[in-house]
C-alpha cells in the first residue's frame, strides 16, 4: 500500500472498528434475538476458537514444526480453558514458544 493512502485506510479502519463496537450498546435493547440464534451464536463462537487453535497449532506448508508451536498453542488452550484474561493468555502462549525456541526446542 502506498504512503498517501495508509492514513486513510487506517482512519477508516479505526471509525469502521468504533462504529461496530458502538453498535453493540446501542442496539442491545432494540433488538431481540431468538434463543435458537443465541445458542447457535454461542456455538458458532466456540467453533471460531477451535478452528484458530487447530491452524495455529498446525501450520502447513511450512516444513517441520517442531514442538515450540504446539507447545504454545497447549498453554495457550489451558489458561483460557480456566477462563484466564485473554492478555494473560496470549502473553503465556508466545513466552512458552518463545523460550522453547531460544533453548533449541523449536
């Protein structure tokens, strides 16, 4: 992407982002879905989990693995399984990846 046209797209980018978080109390009271959309919703979100563990868990195309990766993605899996807060997730996933890598387990 061109200079002249990174600030655009990152102003849209970030009006777009507060416009969607926005939506969210705005319409909580006007609309009233459905139990069954609910539960599907519910489900659709666990679903969209699964699916991002299982690519970050398995890259493919790209040789080897290794075992860091994985190892990362467990500890990752496990602190969110116990409902940790998502930085504290995120954070412990990529220093376990990052500390099997630095001591040779990559």
């Amino acid at each position: 992407m061109s200079a002249p046209l990174l600030i655009p797209a990152m102003l849209a980018l970030a009006a777009g982002t507060y416009a969607l978080r926005w939506s969210g109390p705005a319409l909580r009271n006007r609309i009233r879905f459905p139990p069954r959309a609910v539960q599907l919703l519910e489900v659709a979100a666990v679903i969209l989990l699964a699916a991002l563990v299982a690519t970050s868990t398995l890259p493919l195309g790209t040789g080897e693995v290794g075992i860091a990766l994985p190892a990362g993605v467990l500890v990752g899996g496990l602190l969110a399984w116990f409902r940790c807060p998502l930085l504290l997730v995120v954070v412990a996933a990529a220093a376990t990846t990052a500390l099997l890598r630095a001591i040779g387990l990559s």
